[in-house]
C-alpha cells in the first residue's frame, strides 16, 4: 500500500474532516442560494468590513472571507 499525496487520513471516530478556515464562493452560493456573481459580491463586501475594521489584512486570499465572520454574519447557526 503506497502513500497517496491526495488521500485524507481520518482519525478513529472522525466522520468527516473539519472545514475550512475561509469560505469561498461555492459554499457561498449553497448557504444562501445565490448565483456565483452575487456571492463574490458578498465576500468582497464582508472582506472590506474586516479590512476597514482592521481585523484582517489585505494578503489573505481574495475570493474568500472567514467562515466564522461570514456564519455571524449571515446569522447562519451550524
């Protein structure tokens, strides 16, 4: 049995792996059920919010915002 750079090694117990830290369009799309153009409206939206508030800094990827701020804000309860 070899090594596979792509396989997701699940602990005892585990049912799936945790999410991510940032949320991006598509799962944008399918919390709200909005077209693909409108959930970039809204990541670029809440990135200025968290850039303005000086929470987050420029460099973090464009296209993506925290799922935490983003299920806050949304009022999104997982």
């Amino acid at each position: 049995m070899g090594f596979t750079p792509n396989a997701v090694i699940k602990a005892p117990g585990v049912i799936s792996a945790a999410p991510s830290y940032y949320i991006g369009a598509p799962e944008v799309m399918g919390y709200l059920g909005c077209k693909e153009n409108k959930a970039y409206e809204i990541i670029r939206g809440l990135r200025k919010e968290l850039i303005d508030a000086g929470r987050i800094y420029p460099g973090i990827p464009q296209g993506k915002v925290p799922r935490k701020y983003f299920l806050e804000r949304c009022m999104i309860e997982e």
